[in-house]
C-alpha cells in the first residue's frame, strides 16, 4: 500500500492512519508514504515531486504496490495527484482517492477545461473514491454521475483520549486551533472577543500558522490583548496540554471540508460552535452536540460564545454528547479498520473489472 500526501490535516491523518496500521497485525497490511510536495518553495517541491513518482514507479517495477491511496486537496495538489493518478493506471494499479481538501469546491468547477476534465478522468478511473461527509459526495456526483457507486462516505477521525471530570475553573477558556487567515474566520472571531470584553471570567487561546503579527495588533488595538493569547504553531504536546484545560472550542470558518480541530473538540468533550459549511453540519447536531452559528456573523458568533460562558450546564452537556459522538463514530481505531476494508474491496471491484475487461468469465456468489 502507497499513500500519496503532504504536509497538513490530510498528512495528520495519513500519520495517524500509519501509526494505527503498523499496530494492527491483524489486517496485514504494509503503508509506505510518499510526500510528493512538503513545506518548502516550488522548485524544491518539484524536486520532491519527481523523486517522489521515481520512488512509486521503483515499488511497482519490484512488485511492491498492490494499491495506491492517493490524498487530494485542491489547486497544486490536483495538479500532482492527475498526474500520479495517470501513471498508476498506466502501471496497472488500482488506487482510491481520498478527498480533504474544503477548497475542492471553489477550485474543480472554476478551474480551466483541460484540468476540469483531467480532474474527471481521475474520479472516473479510480477504483474508490472517499469523502468526508454527503456534501462532498452530491458534489462529486453532480458533477461526474457515473461514479456515484465507486464513493464511500468516512467522516476524518482523531484519537481518543483520557480526561477526568470537567473543570470548575472560574475563568472559562476558550480555544481555536487552526489556520490564522479571514478563510477560517479568524479576523471575525477576534472582534467577537472584543464584544465580549465586558465579561472578566473567561480567556482565549488562538493557535495556529499564518498572519501571527496582524492577528496580535488586532488583538491589541481591541484592548484584549490580557485575554487573548497568540502563540502562532503548537506541537502536539502543548495543544493536549491546551485542550486539557479549556472548556470551548470554536471554528468560525468560511470553507472548510470536515475539520480535525473540531473532531479533536468532541474527543476532549469540549463545547464546540463552527460554522454550517462543508461536512460539518453532518457531524455537529445543533444544540445536541455543539452549536452552529452563520458564516461572518460576529454578533451572532459573540452571542454564542456569551452564552457558553454564562452556562455551564450547556457546556457539560453539549460536551458530554460530542465525547460520546466521538467514541461511536470519529475514534481513529474505528476509521482504520473501515479503511482498511475500504482498501481491499478497491482491490477486488478493480481485480473484477480487469477480468471483465480481458474477457474472463465471472460468477457471483450471493
């Protein structure tokens, strides 16, 4: 098995999914990850790109690839992914594309004929496809109907973790982790925090890459600056440690696809508000198991977030339901073995077909 990513959400999952795969005697099965971009500038990435394809078509020449998972985001990820994607149909080998990527929506219907068509030749000749939620696979099929049959909805999933009894700290803290950019929301976000600056018993942690500096002046020109931290990236240690001790978590994002931040909210029980676009209105029930508020919508998002604050007994509550909600369906033990069955009747529906194609005869036990 080759799983094709970079670095990101996807890449966190693809890591997980590794790290769960090789603790599982069980399925027998062998991962090897190629990242065919990494963080770093064009022209070296085109370099890890090359290397990245040398090293598959090595593994396929040696007999080593039975599947090819290939992660796909938009923009220079489709571009890589086509081409990938063309060479293991060339070679013979079956592949499953996975779609992350939130931006997939704006970028395939807006992108020019040649790769929109591209795009639809890699759908169409995969052997699955996985998406993250039903909004994602009406979009696929509305778009190429054909390959309606060949998707499998499997929502992203996190660990599981151990946590006691919820705090009854005085100071509520509130937490977002995720991409600093107007995209997630972030600039909203901050000036629901100053709304809220008449209210002394709670703080806010926004973590995460991108426009640190003008996130911070914001902050300090809206007086909050004593209340909202803004450490940029954190490692996994100290988001744990964060998340351990916080008691919201919020996604005000515009675009998203099924973000892990929030299934990492669920996982640690946390109340959690997010926006209603892509995935998410399929896994946040609202008033259930979280709470959704409109997209840009700052008094909306403040108002939530007061409310939060006020009521602990809604906090526990909607806590309680997104821990359980993650045991049942967003624990990464879970994922992987659907996944892994995932991959072996990819292996078997492309094993039908190409004797189908060569003109074997074929029965069906039922």
């Amino acid at each position: 098995m080759t799983v094709i990513g970079r670095k990101g959400g996807m890449d966190h999952i693809a890591d997980l999914t590794t790290d769960q795969v090789e603790a599982r005697s069980d399925l027998n099965i062998h991962i090897t990850r190629l990242v065919t971009r990494g963080d770093c500038n064009i022209l070296l990435g085109s370099i890890i790109f090359l290397l990245a394809l040398a090293r598959f078509v090595v593994a396929v020449l040696r007999g080593q690839v039975d599947l090819l998972h290939i992660n796909l985001a938009a923009y220079g990820s489709a571009y890589r992914k086509i081409i990938i994607a063309r060479i293991a149909r060339f070679l013979g080998i079956p592949y499953v594309v996975h779609l992350h990527g939130g931006r997939f929506v704006e970028f395939w219907p807006a992108a020019m004929p040649v790769i929109r068509r591209a795009v639809d030749r890699m759908f169409l000749e995969s052997a699955k496809i996985i998406v993250l939620g039903q909004f994602w696979a009406d979009f696929i099929v509305d778009r190429v109907s054909v390959v309606g049959n060949k998707i499998v909805i499997l929502p992203n999933a996190t660990n599981a973790v151990s946590i006691g009894e919820p705090s009854d700290d005085a100071e509520i803290k509130i937490v977002y982790l995720g991409a600093l950019s107007p995209l997630k929301g972030v600039p909203e976000l901050i000036e629901a925090f100053a709304k809220l600056a008449d209210r002394s018993s709670w703080s806010a942690t926004v973590a995460g890459p991108g426009e640190i500096l003008g996130a911070r002046t914001r902050v300090q020109k809206l007086g909050i600056g004593d209340r909202v931290t803004i450490p940029g990236w954190l490692g996994p240690g100290e988001v744990d440690r964060i998340l351990r001790r916080a008691h919201i978590l919020v996604l005000p994002s515009h675009i998203e696809n099924l973000p892990l931040s929030v299934l990492e909210g669920f996982a640690y029980g946390l109340a959690v508000v997010a926006t209603p676009v892509g995935a998410i209105p399929e896994v946040i029930q609202h008033e259930r198991n979280g709470l959704i508020v409109p997209v840009g919508d700052i008094d909306a998002l403040a108002a939530t977030l007061r409310r939060l604050i006020e009521d602990r007994e809604l906090r526990l509550r909607l806590g309680a339901a997104a821990r359980q909600d993650h045991a049942d369906r967003y624990d990464i033990r879970v994922y992987v073995s659907r996944l892994a069955a995932i991959w072996r009747e990819a292996q078997a529906s492309q094993a039908r077909i190409g004797r189908a194609e060569s003109g074997v005869a074929q029965r069906s036990d039922i």
